[in-house]
C-alpha cells in the first residue's frame, strides 16, 4: 500500500482540489477501498446530504468509489473534512478511530486525507474554533491527534489560514485572528511549530520518500516566535527541511531557497466567479448587450453545477451563488423591459435563456425557472410548454 499524508485547507470537494486527490488516488490498487469519516459533521442535520455531495464528488470528478463508514480499518483510502474538530476528537478517541488514524503515519501506509475540521486534528493540539469563534469560549487549546509526532514534527496544524471572511474583523488563522492566535501560542509546549495551510491548499506528503509538496492557490506557513517561513504552491521540499523549519532554522521572516516545480496552474474559486459575474453584468447592462447579459447568468449556472458538491461553507459559496443568480435574473427581465430586443435580434437572445431554462427545471429548480419565463415576458418574448418542448413567440 501506498503511504501518503494529504492535508487540506479547505475546497476539499471543490474543483479546486479535483488534480490533488485524483494525483493520491492514483497511487491505489485496483479495487481499493475508499472510506469517508462523516464524523465532523454527524451532528449536523443535513449530514446524509454531506455526505451523498461528497460521495457524488469523488465519483464524478475523481474515479473514486467512496463509502460512508464510522471506522478505516482496512481502507487504502480514508477521507474527513467539514465539521467541528472538536465533535470528531471526542468521538474518535473513544471509538479507536484516533489510534487507527496514528497507526496509518506511524505504518507510513495508505492514503490518509484530512482537510477543513479534520486537518485540525493533525496536531498535538487542535483549535476548538467552534467553541472560541461561534459560542465566544476563552482562546484554548484540545489536545490533537498529533499525526505529525511520528514525522518528527512538533507542531499544530491551522487550516483557513488565509481566512478573509471577517472583512472589517481578522478572520485568519481558522478565524482565530493575530490576537488570538499569539495568545494562543505562548501556551503551547516549548519548542512547538504552528503550521498555517491556506484555503484551497493542500500539503501532499509521501510517508516512504518524506518527499514534500505544497500544491493548490495558497501557501504553507511555518510559524515559530521570531521566525516565519511561507512554502507557496508549487514547492517541492522534503520533511527534513519542514523539521529545520519547525525548529526555528529559517532565523527570519524570509523562507531559504526550496526546489521549486513549475508554477502552479491559478484555479479560481467560486467566489471569484461570483465577482467576475457581477462585473460582467454590470458591463453588458450599461450597453446594454442582452445577449452578453444573458450569457453571464449561463456561466453563472455552469459554475455553480460545477461546484454543487462542495461541501464547505467558506464565503462565496454555492448558496450566494444562487442568491446572485436570481437577482441576475430578476435585471434581465428590468432590462429586457426598457431594450429594444426586436432590433437586438430575439433568437441570439432568447435561446440560450431557453436552455437555461431547461437546466433549471431538470434540477427542480422551478421557482427559478418560473423567474426566469417571467423576466423573459416583461422583455417580450412568450414561452408556452408544449408536448414537443418549450415555443417562444415575440409577445404583444
């Protein structure tokens, strides 16, 4: 079996991470096991739908079969993420699932892929951050999995740690901020390293080589007391020079020279689609081009099919995706209303608003179907559903 460490910041069921895990899974014999830890996020109502997301995600976008289990004896593959570390410490130390898991390092067999709430864990200590973000406990430490002891890393793990979220209030460091988190880090034991991983970024270790790499948008920091080393995407170190790292040798905020890969390709967020649509429809509406209008809300659509799997909650996700959506929507039928569609030519226009349309209803979505026939009325095109499919007529 292989022996590999694939630790995530976040994005680990976006199309972000789609490359990083189909690159682990290739490593697999054939007819591996995949198992999913949903324990982050049991107590979480929608936890069967999570879940399902998550199993559509690696089937559908990675080649890999995925169970839901409570357990990873066996698996070549085991997977956890979203949640509350917190909830999963508890639960894992008393299931024997946090021996299992150490047992996998220490072996240096299997696929092992924590990320979001389970990356935290990795740890000798763990940031209880729903507790200290969301319920307002004072700045603490839990005790961690410590999966990287066997590594020879004396370290916590910190993911979202370029975290902008807060806008006006410091969101970094998994929504801890720099207060906190100096606080915080003068009560872990002495010689202790915090190892911050970014948003859409993952660290992929090889248990058997100690090769090292940091792949996805952001970066790996080494963060000790008056020492600072960042290892961007693209990096390709080992663990030896993380250990130097983890112990302070880096001496200054400047990280030494690290082999390099080629740069990493710069794969965009859903949130950065979601300000790129608003501009471009804030473009095409002042022409005012309908047609490019239109298209803005059909790659609106792809992108947020793209994304359905993703089970994070980070800003900028599928919901305010949706929520922009109908909005756009709603401005196409205000346009259409005030535009001159019959000079603009109805077929360019109305077309791809039919299969759009289509798209939506496929997917149940019929209120935003019913939207979007609306706008297409206040603009002056008519549709009727027939037994042959959808008509459209220039209306009175």
């Amino acid at each position: 079996m292989p022996g590999l460490l694939v630790l995530m910041g976040s994005g680990e069921t976006s199309p972000t991470m789609v490359e990083i895990h189909r690159a682990a899974t290739r490593t697999l014999r054939a007819g591996a096991r995949a198992v999913l830890l949903d324990t982050p996020y049991a107590f979480q109502e929608n936890r069967a739908d999570i879940s399902a997301r998550a199993c559509r995600y690696f089937a559908r976008s990675v080649g890999l079969d995925v169970e839901v289990a409570a357990g990873i004896a066996g698996a070549d593959w085991a997977f956890s993420g979203p949640g509350s570390p917190t909830y999963a410490l508890d639960r894992w130390a008393g299931s024997g699932v946090a021996g299992d898991l150490r047992a996998r390092v220490r072996a240096r067999q299997g696929v092992t892929v924590l990320a979001s709430a389970a990356a935290c864990t990795a740890g000798l200590a763990t940031v209880p951050v729903y507790e200290i973000y969301k319920v307002g406990a004072e700045p603490h430490w839990r005790e961690g999995l410590d999966l990287l002891e066997p590594l020879g890393l004396q370290a916590v793990l910190i993911p979202h740690f370029d975290n902008a979220e807060g806008g006006t209030h410091d969101t970094r460091y998994c929504y801890l901020g720099e207060r906190r988190l100096s606080r915080m880090e003068r009560e872990l034991p002495a010689g202790t390293a915090v190892l911050g991983l970014d948003e859409h970024t993952a660290v992929v270790i090889d248990l058997e080589s100690e090769s090292v790499q940091v792949a996805g948008r952001g970066g790996l920091t080494v963060r000790r007391p008056g020492s600072l080393a960042v290892l961007p995407a693209g990096t390709r170190t080992d663990l030896a020079e993380i250990r130097r790292l983890a112990e302070g040798g880096a001496g200054t905020s400047a990280p030494p020279p690290l082999a390099a890969s080629e740069p990493a390709p710069a794969e965009v967020t859903l949130e950065e689609t979601i300000r790129s649509c608003e501009e471009l429809f804030k473009a095409a509406a002042a022409k005012p081009d309908m047609v490019a209008a239109a298209q803005t809300v059909l790659d609106l659509e792809a992108e947020i099919v793209k994304w359905a799997a993703d089970t994070e909650e980070d800003a900028g996700g599928v919901d305010q995706a949706r929520e922009l959506m109908r909005l756009l929507i709603a401005r196409l039928g205000e346009l259409a209303s005030t535009a001159n569609l019959r000079s603009l030519g109805l077929g360019s226009l109305v077309e791809p608003l039919l299969a759009l349309r289509a798209q939506l209803r496929d997917e149940g979505r019929y209120d935003m179907a019913d939207a979007l026939r609306a706008a297409m009325l206040a603009g002056g095109v008519a549709v009727e559903d027939t037994p042959g499919g959808p008509r459209w007529t220039p209306a009175p």
